[in-house]
C-alpha cells in the first residue's frame, strides 16, 4: 500500500492514513507531506475561491519499545488506542490559521493564494510540527521515531528567522495580504526583533 492513504475528504477536511512508523521502511515526513500536498492539497488550492474552514491531518500508529521488543524489523505488533498518533500541517478555524513550519518550505506564491482565499483570517500561528496528542507524545519521542523505529529520514523544518531564505519568504507572505492579519511566532527575543525590524510583526 503507498502511504499516506486518503481516507476522509469532505467539507474541506483531508484526513491521511500515514500507516505505522515501525512497519514501514524509513519513513520521511517531508516524503509524506510532499505526496499529500502535490495530489489532493495543491488541487484544492488551486480550485478554492473561498474557504471557510480547513484541515489537513495524517494519522500515525507509533508502537512503545515494549512492544516490538524481540521483533525482526518491520515485524507487525498489536496497535492499542495509545499507538495512535496525528500531526496537523494546516488547519484554519475560527479566523485562525495555524501552520506548522515544514509549510513555510513551499512556494510563497502558493501560501498567499491559499491565504488569501481564507475567510475572514485575522491570525495566522506558526509553529512546529508536533505529533499529536502531545500530553503522551514528547518532544524527545522524535528520536525515537529516527533510531528505535529505524526511520533516520524522519525529519521536521523549523523556520528560522535569522536564516536570510526563511526571512525572505514570510516577508514575501507578509507584504501579500491583508496587513490586518496577525502573526504570531513563539520565539526567543532575539528572533522576535528580527521581524520587528522587518515589519513582520
């Protein structure tokens, strides 16, 4: 089966079955991102003349290490209700659109139409891509996606300000719409006067 696996498509709502991150073989979430967003992303974006509310979600199973102890690699285990895992790269919802970093890797241009076609947007909240529930799901889990898992592919973007590429773009973005939206980044204060000084915030 190629993964990640449409499974739900309605009222603007894209639900991705991304399998399981210890059956498959090394898995990159940059892969997956670029399989959903070049098919059924892209084409909705392209096709919206106004959008009211959106989601973009692919679902993992995660085993815990006791689980797949003594297993060959890849090897199936039991997948229980804690196993269950989600990330969100765009979701848009009472006027706030939240996207995590990895998005901010796509052409501008594209990020503009799409924001642009939003209704009634007044914020917009990047973040990092967190692999969700996050109350079970620790940041430090990541490496263990990568090396207990055998997926040394699975790589996530953090936008970075001080990075003259990253900078460029969000102020490409920036200057494109309504200069009444928000912005909204949690970083140090270092990096939070960088986009000061560039009218970003």
């Amino acid at each position: 089966m190629t993964y990640p696996k449409l499974i739900n498509e309605k009222n603007n709502y894209f639900e991705y079955d991304g399998g399981d991150l210890w059956v498959r073989e090394n898995v990159s979430y940059w892969d997956d991102q670029d399989h959903c967003w070049n098919n059924e992303i892209l084409k909705f974006i392209e096709e919206s003349s106004s959008i009211s509310e959106f989601l973009w979600k692919i679902n993992y199973t995660i085993p815990y290490s006791d689980q797949i102890e003594g297993l060959k690699n890849n090897q199936k285990y039991r997948i229980q209700k804690n196993n269950k895992f989600y990330c969100e790269p765009i979701k848009y919802s009472q006027e706030k659109l939240y996207l995590v970093d990895d998005i901010l890797l796509y052409d501008p241009k594209l990020l503009v139409k799409f924001i642009n076609r939003l209704e009634r947007v007044n914020k917009i909240v990047f973040g990092i891509n967190l692999i969700m529930p996050i109350d079970i799901f620790q940041d430090e889990d990541d490496e263990w996606i990568k090396e207990g898992l055998n997926n040394p592919e699975w790589t996530t973007s953090i936008f970075d300000p001080r990075n003259s590429d990253d900078l460029d773009d969000i102020k490409f973005i920036k200057e494109n719409i309504n200069q009444n939206i928000k912005f909204d980044f949690s970083f140090n204060e270092l990096e939070m006067q960088i986009l000061k000084n560039n009218n970003i915030l």
